[in-house]
C-alpha cells in the first residue's frame, strides 16, 4: 500500500535534506519530482497539479528557506497538504440517528460489498451496537447465501428476500423487523453491476427513498486505481453519498485511489479494507495516513492493533517468564500465533517509522521475505504441535531420533525443525539479553 509512492518521496526528502540551505531553484525541482512521484502512483492529474501548487507555494515563503532545517520543513508542509488532501485530521464516522438506522452499502460487482457488510457487521458489533444485515443482493447468484454465512460468522442476525419480493419490499419488511427487535443499526447488502445503468440507480433510489436511507456508503475497489474514481462520482451524482469505503487497498501499492477519491468526490474515507478476514476493516485517519506514506510510520494504529488482539493475561506470563529466562517452545508458540492475529507481518512493518526502508534491508539482506512468515509461522506450529509437552518444555530433550519423528508428525522436514530451533534459540537469547538489562537498571535506579 503506497509503496511506490513512499519510496519515491522519501528519496526526494532525502536530497533536500541533504542541502545545508533551500533556493528556489531547489525547491522547484523537488517539486516536480513530487508531481512525477504522484502521477506514477496514479494520482489524478488535477488533484496532482492543485497539491504541486500549493505546497510549492508555502515552501517557497521566507519561513521555509530561511529556516535552520528547511529540509524537514518542506516534508512538514508535504505532510499537512496530504492530510487535508485525504479529507483533513480526523476520522469520520456516521451517525445513527433515529434508530433503527438504515445503512446502504452500495457498488459494482466484484468491489467487496458482502465481504465488507459482514466486516462492518463485526466492527459495529464490538462497538456495542446491535445489527441486522439484509442480503438485498437479489440477482447475484449465491449472494445471499455467501452473506448468510458470513452473519453465522460474526454472530449476527440477517434477513434474506422471499421469492418474488422486490428490493424495496424486502427494505421495508427488515425495517420493521428491526423497530420489533429494537435494533441500532439495518444493514443492506445491495445488488451490483459490472458498470453503472438507470436500472440499478432506480433500485438503489427505490430502496432509500422506502426505508429514508441517509446513510449511503460506496464500497469501491481500490485496485482499479482511477476507475474507482469515476465509479465513486457517478455514484455520488446519483445517491448522494455519504461516505466510502476502499477495499483491497493492500493489493495496490500506488495508492492513487486513495489520495484522489475524497479529493474529487468531496466524500470522506470512512474504513480500509486490507483483507479477507471480518478483522482486517480499519477506519481511515488521514493523518495516520499521510505519515504512512511519507515513511513516518503509524505507531498509534499499531498499538490501537496489538491491544485489540494481545490477551493481557498471558502477556504478564509471558513477562514474568521473560525477566526469569524461563522461555519455551510453548510460549515461542504462543507468541507466533498472537503475532498471526495482528495480521500480515509486512503490513504491521508498514506501521513502523521508515517501514519502507526495514523491508528493503530484510530484502538486500537475505533475510526471509515479510510474506514468508505466514508460511514459517504455520510451519512452527505444526512442528512444535508434534512434540510431546516434556519436548516443548526441554527443547534440549530433542535428539535426532525425536527430530525426525516430529518432522514425520508435522508433515515437515528435519531441517524445518532445526531452523525453528535455531530461531528458538535466538530468541532465548534476546531474552537473556532483555532480562539481564532490566537488572542492571533496577541496581541503576
């Protein structure tokens, strides 16, 4: 996810900051490389051209050439475009009032829409709302059987059509049924076409106009780059939206879609999506963002992550373990799979400051690629699943005889084993490390 992009502004930043003293010649030139980076990562040519002119315009003031680090102050001012480019500082929500509170989720085939209902569903529910999904997908085939399956899921209850029921019946009916059930929120899944046509606007007008529909929300593939941007005007032009939502914005690494779609529409980005599973719907903080594109990273969002899937319990055990250098294969196992949780590891190395960078040192390195650690981490708790608990406790106990039948056992081989050993191994000694230091400073203090 804006990976290019980022890479090719921090390459910019880094000559300017290279220079002890900015000219205007200077700062010309990085901003036509600026353009450059933004057209490549098919960002509109309009939007590009109106954020060329204005961060030009503030970098060439007094404040900037004069300053002690102008460099620094040209990504400043770089940073705080892209924030109000990405619809300003702060993450935008929806309200729910009256309720029960009708939700459209609207878009082309092939966008994400039952995935993200069903995501949507999961992150309301957490919220404490109480949803009612409605499969007003009534020709996709299987559509709403798919999204029956996925409310099983989340733990929520779902209306499907009745044969021959029009969609605006349909709305109707799971509207009272959600006054009866005193419901927060109504949640339909609606009908897509591979482009727009007057017989889907009018359904979609048909079903709003029945239920008073205030929210309408554009579920838009980000993959399509600015296709996706066309879509969202022509739906906006027709419905009035009232917030988006990118899906597959992990399988775009220029990001144009993002950094135009708020710009020409004027609606906010209300969540990413970054994934298949019901967890992976993040809100959208244009900060946050902008500070992930110019390699600052998003320590907050990382955080925000880890406290929703680290259980606290056994991260004291782990603690308490860690301060005594009594580690295992147990806890190694563990941990793997709460990392797992917090999703892919390149996307959790995104979050981190110069991310870009940590991943192309890993690269240049020779290290595992990031995407390889799903591969690694399924492959570990296989093998350490195979072991008797006295093995997982005494990782010494492991000769080669038990060696090779764990790796029968797992459906691995003995080199697999021995590599996870070895990485055991040196996280023990991390921890020995860690352990050691924490002393050292208790005597200090």
């Amino acid at each position: 996810m804006f990976e290019s992009l980022s890479n090719s502004l921090q390459e910019v930043f880094r000559k300017l900051r290279g220079y002890g003293r900015l000219t205007e010649s200077n700062i010309r030139d990085a901003m036509r490389e600026v353009r450059m980076a933004l057209l490549e990562a098919d960002v509109n040519f309009e939007v590009a051209r109106d954020f060329i002119a204005r961060v030009g315009e503030q970098c060439a003031g007094e404040e900037v050439l004069g300053s002690i680090t102008p460099g620094q102050q040209v990504v400043k001012r770089v940073h705080d475009e892209l924030v109000a480019l990405l619809g300003g500082g702060k993450a935008h929500k929806l309200e729910f009032n009256p309720r029960p509170s009708p939700v459209m989720l609207v878009g082309l085939h092939g966008s994400g829409k039952t995935t993200t209902a069903a995501k949507l569903a999961a992150q309301w529910k957490r919220e404490g709302l109480n949803v009612l999904l409605v499969g007003a997908d009534i020709r996709r085939p299987a559509a709403v059987d798919q999204l029956a399956v996925l409310a099983r899921q989340v733990g929520v209850d779902m209306v499907a059509p009745v044969p021959g029921e029009t969609v605006p019946a349909l709305g109707q009916r799971a509207l009272d049924a959600a006054d009866r059930s005193n419901r927060d929120v109504v949640l339909f899944d609606t009908g897509g076409r591979f482009q727009m046509d007057g017989e889907l606007v009018q359904e979609l007008k048909d079903l709003r106009e029945t239920v008073k529909c205030r929210n309408v929300v554009l579920v838009a593939d980000a993959a399509i780059g600015q296709e996706s941007v066309n879509v969202a005007k022509g739906f906006h032009e027709a419905l009035h939206l009232s917030g988006l939502i990118l899906t597959k914005l992990d399988g775009d690494a220029r990001g144009g879609a993002a950094l135009s779609i708020q710009s020409v529409t004027g609606c906010p980005i209300l969540y990413t999506g970054t994934g298949e599973r019901t967890e992976n719907l993040e809100p959208f903080y244009p900060e946050r963002m902008a500070s992930r594109i110019l390699g600052m990273g998003d320590i907050v969002s990382l955080v925000e992550k880890a406290q929703q899937t680290v259980d606290l319990g056994q991260a004291a055990a782990m603690e308490k373990k860690l301060r005594s250098n009594k580690l295992d294969l147990e806890d190694f196992l563990g941990q793997l799979q709460q990392l797992k949780k917090m999703g892919p590891l390149e996307n959790l190395i995104d979050m981190l400051p110069m991310g870009g960078q940590i991943k192309a040192r890993m690269k240049d390195g020779g290290a595992a690629a990031t995407q390889d650690f799903g591969s690694f981490a399924k492959r570990s708790e296989a093998i350490i699943c195979s072991m008797t608990r006295q093995e997982r406790r005494r990782p010494d106990l492991l000769n080669a005889s038990r060696k090779r039948r764990v790796a029968t056992g797992s459906g691995t081989r003995v080199q697999d084993v021995n590599e996870l050993l070895r990485q055991f191994d040196q996280a023990r000694q991390m921890a020995k490390q860690m352990g050691a230091m924490q002393k050292r400073l208790h005597r200090l203090r």
